[in-house]
C-alpha cells in the first residue's frame, strides 16, 4: 500500500498538485516506519521525495530537514 500512496504522490508532484501529494507522502512514510522500521531504505526513498516535493513548494527548511535524515539513513545502510 505505501509503495500505491508513493507512486501517486509522485504523479500528483509531477503535476504541481502539492496539497494532494503531501498527505500521500506522509501516509507512504508512516506505513513504510510502521512495516519497516525507521531506518529502511525505502522510508528514506520517501524521504527524499518529500524533500523534493518541499523544495519545489519553496519549505527549504522541511526540506532540508529530509535530506538530513535520509542521508542519515542511507549512511547506516552502508
């Protein structure tokens, strides 16, 4: 399901319906920590889709705050 919620989340970016791609995001990222854990691979996948989706809405302070921590999580898979 949270895989569904990232793929239209990204379709809606794509075509600047941000209010109708954040709520999906955020669902994607709760299912992806609840099934996966915090530090899975796919919750940073979602998380850098969140920071584009901020950096294109110009929230570069939430954005960079996603970037952080997928990075973060990226490092530990390492």
């Amino acid at each position: 399901m949270a895989t569904v919620l990232n793929n239209l989340a990204e379709f809606y970016r794509a075509q600047g319906k941000y209010a109708e791609a954040e709520p999906l995001y955020t669902r994607a990222l709760a299912n992806y920590e609840k099934a996966l854990g915090p530090n899975h691979p796919m919750v940073a996948t979602i998380l850098e889709n969140m920071e584009v989706l901020y950096r294109e809405m110009g929230r570069d302070t939430e954005a960079m705050a996603m970037a952080s921590r997928a990075a973060a999580i990226r490092a530990i898979v390492r």
